[in-house]
C-alpha cells in the first residue's frame, strides 16, 4: 500500500512578535525624545521672542507677560538706522544669492558635462578652498579688497561671501547635474541648440531642487555672516545687520530689548526663503549627494 505525504500546511504560530512593529515603551520613548528635542530648539526663539515684547526694567528677568509692549520695534525702527542695514543687508544678500546660483549652476554643469584641460585642478580648488576657516583668510582678503578700492563697498563685501557660497554650490549642482541622463543633452544638440542653449533651457527647467538649496544657501551665507561684515564696513550707512547688531552691545552694558528685537526682523526674511524653497531642500540635498 502506497502513502502519500499530506500537503497540509504547517499551522503558522500567531503569538510570533511582528518584524518591525515597535513596543508600546519604544513608542513613548521616542515620542518623549522628540517631545523634548523639539523644546529644545523652540526655547530660545520662543525666549528672544517673548524679551523683544518686554520693557527695558523686565529685559533680564523671566517676566515674560508682565507690561508687554511693542516699544522696543518702535524705537528700533524710529531711533536707530535699523532700516538702512536691513537695505544693506538685503542688497548684498541678493546680489550673492543670484550671482552665487548663476556662477554655481554654470560651472557645475561645465564640471559634469565636459572634459577640459585642468578640470581635475578645478575640482580641487573649489574642495580646498573650503578648509580655510575664515580667521585665516580675513586678513589677506581684507588686503585684496583695500588694495582694489572696495573696502566699505557692498561689491566687496559680495565678492567676499561669493568665495564662500559658490565652491560648495558648484560641488553640489555638479553632483545634481550627474542625475541628469545626457541624452537630454544630445537631444538638444540634435534641435540645434548651442551647449549654453542646452544648459539654459532644458537642463536648468529640470534643475530647479538643486538651484533652491544654492540660493538658500547663498542667501543664509549672506545674511547672517558677522566676521567679514565687521571688518570691512564701517560706518552707520554702510552697515550690514551683522555689525549693526553689535551697536547694542558695547562695554558699558547691552540694550538687550533692542537687539531682541532686530533679531526677530532679521529672522523674518531668512524664514520666508525657507518656506519658499523646502519643498526643493531634501530632493536638491539627497540628489547632489548622489555623485560626487
């Protein structure tokens, strides 16, 4: 007689825990730890905040709703040139960002799409330059700057924060610009167009992450840079907000209700440029990364 083997399927154990599902304690636990990272980075805006709205007697103490008012804003914009930096310092920071992208954005596609005599001497140059801290190079930038007449001059202080912005942009818009198939590239030569042609109108379209984390990054790099913006400007009208903020500060003591709130203007703009450009940050990030 013969057997045969049953096909029946072995009862799979239900009580086996599930790969991936976290426990209940794990749960609290993280959602603790992000709980308190996000008070952690809330309080101190939330603080500078809440001080900008106190009188000067309550500018130190943690009275924070006690006399609330809006008299520091209004002396900050009426009694002190708060108005003129912010100009400065929108100036520069714009000239920076759009220059920055167009100069980033060029020579990154140069780097990715063609071969050419010092292309690897190139590439080092904008790495190297990113290891100098800036106590090292203020000095011989600061002598460059005074011997071309451009101390005191919102054109020098762009040149300046150009050769910081643009060798970590290109780096990084050459990494996007590797994602990019080049067949697009010879499609468009193929329609005749030029090889700025091409660059200008089929591959930037499709560049648009990578060109919103270069000018974001242009823009903060401007906006808040305190070393070069102290050292070579001087005078009220010709202050950028990084050295107009040391106005409030001096030996004597600190308008500490003052500085607040020119803090909260000043993180005004910064914070609309984000928002306009989130959307693109972790994609231009994640796809400069790819290639380097």
């Amino acid at each position: 007689m013969v057997t045969t083997a049953s096909t029946t399927p072995a009862p799979v154990a239900t009580n086996a825990p599930l790969r991936g599902r976290r426990s209940p304690l794990a749960s609290v636990g993280l959602h603790a730890t992000l709980v308190v990272a996000s008070v952690i980075a809330v309080f101190p805006v939330l603080w500078v905040l809440l001080t900008s709205l106190k009188p000067p007697a309550y500018a130190t103490s943690t009275d924070f709703f006690k006399d609330t008012t809006l008299t520091n804003y209004t002396n900050l914009l009426n009694d002190t040139p708060f108005l003129t930096w912010f100009a400065n310092s929108l100036l520069v920071a714009g000239l920076t960002t759009v220059i920055g992208v167009f100069v980033a954005a060029t020579t990154g596609y140069a780097v990715s799409r063609f071969r050419f005599p010092g292309k690897r001497g190139l590439m080092w140059t904008l790495l190297i330059t990113q290891m100098f801290p800036v106590a090292v190079l203020i000095v011989p930038i600061y002598n460059i700057m005074s011997s071309m007449g451009l101390l005191n001059q919102p054109v020098g202080l762009v040149i300046t924060y150009l050769t910081i912005a643009v060798p970590f942009c290109a780096w990084m818009m050459k990494g996007f610009f590797d994602t990019i198939p080049r067949e697009i590239d010879e499609s468009g030569q193929v329609d005749g167009l030029t090889p700025f042609g091409t660059f200008w109108r089929l591959i930037l379209p499709l560049a648009k992450p990578g060109i919103a984390v270069t000018a974001f990054y242009s823009f903060v790099t401007a906006w808040g840079e305190v070393a070069y913006a102290s050292a070579f400007m001087v005078g009220d009208e010709n202050l950028t907000l990084a050295g107009g903020l040391q106005k409030f500060v001096n030996q004597y003591g600190a308008q500490w209700g003052p500085m607040a709130a020119a803090s909260v203007l000043i993180a005004v703009p910064a914070a609309l440029v984000f928002l306009f450009a989130q959307r693109h940050l972790v994609t231009g990030v994640s796809a400069g990364a790819v290639k380097g």
